[in-house]
C-alpha cells in the first residue's frame, strides 16, 4: 500500500488544521526545543512535550489516524458559569 500525498501538486487538498486550545497555564514553562521543529518554545503538549501550537495543529491535519489517539489535544472546554436558559434561580 502506498501512502497518499497531500497538499500542493498532489491533486488531493491538505487537510484543515483544527485549531487547539491551550490557554491553560500548564502549557507554559521555560523553552526547549519543539520535538516537531527544534525551534525553542515555551509551550508543553498534555504529555509534557514540548512543541509550538501551530506545529502540533499542523501535526494532526497530516497524521489524522494518529491525531485520534491523543498525542496533541485541546484542553476540555470549561464549564459554563450561567445557568440553564429557563431562568429558574433560587
């Protein structure tokens, strides 16, 4: 089995980068060298690795297989802080 190539000239398109979301704090430590680039980032995936956020979006679009199992995720969305619409407070 041969391996699809995507993007340009490849007649088939690239897949979209579904943008992640990092605004946690863990995220952020001192720089090291993106495992992806070897670029420095301050930015840590769940895992600890280190790696830019656009580099770990790019990432996933190519490895779609791979980027289910969870090697770069977005943080859960937080709970909302309103109440249901109803309007029913104490």
């Amino acid at each position: 089995m041969t391996a699809r190539r995507t993007g340009p000239g490849s007649g088939v398109p690239a897949a979209r980068p579904v943008l992640l979301n990092w605004r946690d704090s863990s995220h952020f430590r001192w720089d090291e060298p993106c495992v992806l680039c070897k670029k420095p980032t301050p930015l840590r995936s769940h895992d600890g690795e280190p790696v830019h956020k656009t580099c770990a979006e790019d990432w996933n679009a190519a490895h779609p297989e791979k980027a289910i199992e969870g090697r770069f995720v977005s943080d859960p969305e937080p709970r909302s802080r309103t109440r249901d619409a109803s309007g029913d407070h104490a």
